[in-house]
C-alpha cells in the first residue's frame, strides 16, 4: 500500500505542476497511530492502577498498624499465656488478608456493575474476562499480604511485660 500511494503522489504532484493541494491517507498509518494511542492509554491505566494499589495497601498498612496500637495489652496477654511470635504474625496476617479480600470482592462487584452500565446506557461493548476478575482478585489478596507484613512483625515484636502494663 505504501508503495502505491508514493507513486500516486508523484503523479498527482506531476498533474497539479508541483503544487501539493491534495493529501494522500493511508490506513496502515492510522492504524499504527491509534495502535501508538492504545499504547499510550494503557500505559496511563497501569499508571493510575498502580498508584490506586499503592494507595490501597497503604490504607491496609495504616488500618492495621492502628489495630496493633489499640491492641497492644491483648497481644501482651496472648504473648504470656505462650502465643508464639508466629502466632501474632498470622493473626493480623490473615486480619490484612481478610480485610484486602473483602476490598477485592467489592471492586470486583463494582467493576462488573459500572461495566453493565456503561453497556446498558452507551453504544460501547465492554469485555469481562474470567482471567481479569481472578487476576484482580490476586492481586488484591498480594497487597493485603506485603502491606499486612509489617503491622504483623510489629505486633509480634512487642514484650510481654511491656504490653501488658501498656494504658
């Protein structure tokens, strides 16, 4: 195609005595931009998913820590009556992981019904993987995990007598 519009300029150049008022368009080139757009864009949502993701297991992080704080004297009983440190780590391990899991499932619902919407009140078909939501939902359970790691190794690093005799 590229070819051929180059030699048709040429002829239409001849034509016109070298006065270029007209404009070839070939469709490969329009395709390559609006590839080099959807590029771009998708870059922009990996951007923007990665910043609300951080934002989220900050939020978990956050969460947790001030659950750590106003449990100080449990963890303290727990830790003396012979609650091993891993102990500790798993319960507010699976608290995060608890707590990423319900936020998942909720976006996941979100996500779905914006998306019907979007379907029902425009011209534009939107796709939902099965892949998609299960890869969502991993991703959630992930950041739940790593942003529930250090609240956890927090609680379990407090001393007995310390965290007992905490107000």
């Amino acid at each position: 195609v590229k070819p051929v519009a180059e030699v048709v300029e040429r002829m239409l150049n001849r034509r016109h005595n070298k006065k270029k008022d007209f404009e070839i368009i070939v469709p490969e080139l329009l395709l390559q931009q609006e590839r080099q757009t959807n590029t771009t864009f998708n870059y922009v949502l990996s951007a923007i998913a990665s910043i609300s993701l951080l934002v989220g297991g900050i939020g978990i992080m956050n969460i947790m820590l001030a659950s750590v704080m106003e449990r100080i004297k449990e963890i303290g009983v727990r830790l003396s009556l012979g609650a091993t440190k891993r102990d500790i780590i798993s319960q507010f391990l699976s608290e995060a992981v608890t707590l990423s899991i319900t936020g998942g499932l909720i976006g996941i619902a979100l996500g779905v019904t914006a998306a019907w919407l979007v379907e029902a009140y425009t011209d534009i078909q939107t796709i939902i993987s099965p892949i998609s939501i299960f890869l969502s939902f991993f991703v959630s359970i992930t950041i739940g995990l790593v942003f529930g790691i250090f609240p956890a190794r927090k609680a379990s690093m407090q001393d007995p007598v310390i965290s007992l005799r905490h107000e």
